[in-house]
C-alpha cells in the first residue's frame, strides 16, 4: 500500500475525489482523515500495476489533484460569470449591463 496526504486548506476533498475516480483504474484508493488538517491518500495498487514505482504513482496522483484544484477554484471564482452568461443566453434581459455594474467591485 502506497499513502500521500493533503493540507487540507490548500486542497478540497472535491478535487481529492475526483482525482480519485480519474485514478481508479491504476489503484484501489481510500480518503480519510489525517491529523489536523490533513487528508489521507491510500492506494492499494494491484499487482498488474506493478511495473509503476510508488512515487510515481503519487507524483501522479499529486499532479491529478492539483489540476482538480485549479478546476475547482476557477469554477468557484467565475461562477457568478458562468451562471449569468446561462441566464443571458436562455432569457435575455435588457438591464445586463445594470446587473453586471453592481458586481463589479
């Protein structure tokens, strides 16, 4: 069994299980919790995946993570703009550029 963890402020358990689900066919993986503010990462890998060293296999997993944490940011981040270009496109509205100066810092 191979293991990694996470600071748990820096990544979301979202983008820890969706790496997890993307990593499923090269390792069997458990998430728990670590100590404080840490998530825990346990691949049990199987044998016909043998020819991958473990830190291969975590490099990886932490590289899959990390670009599920920059998804998650940016969908955060931009959701109000992402939802409003829906709304626009399904029942336009003639006072957009109203609603778009009260967002605007």
């Amino acid at each position: 069994m191979v293991s990694t963890s996470f600071d748990a402020k820096v990544y979301s358990l979202e983008a820890i299980k969706n790496a997890s689900y993307d990593f499923t066919e090269k390792a069997t993986i458990v998430i728990e919790t670590a100590s404080a503010g840490r998530i825990q990462v346990n691949f049990n890998v199987p044998v016909s995946i043998s020819e991958a060293t473990p830190d291969s296999l975590i490099s990886e997993f932490i590289r899959l993570v990390t670009d599920h944490q920059i998804r998650v940011d940016v969908g955060r981040d931009y959701k109000l703009v992402r939802e409003m270009i829906i709304a626009q496109a399904f029942e336009p509205v003639d006072n957009l550029d109203i609603i778009v100066s009260k967002i605007q810092p």
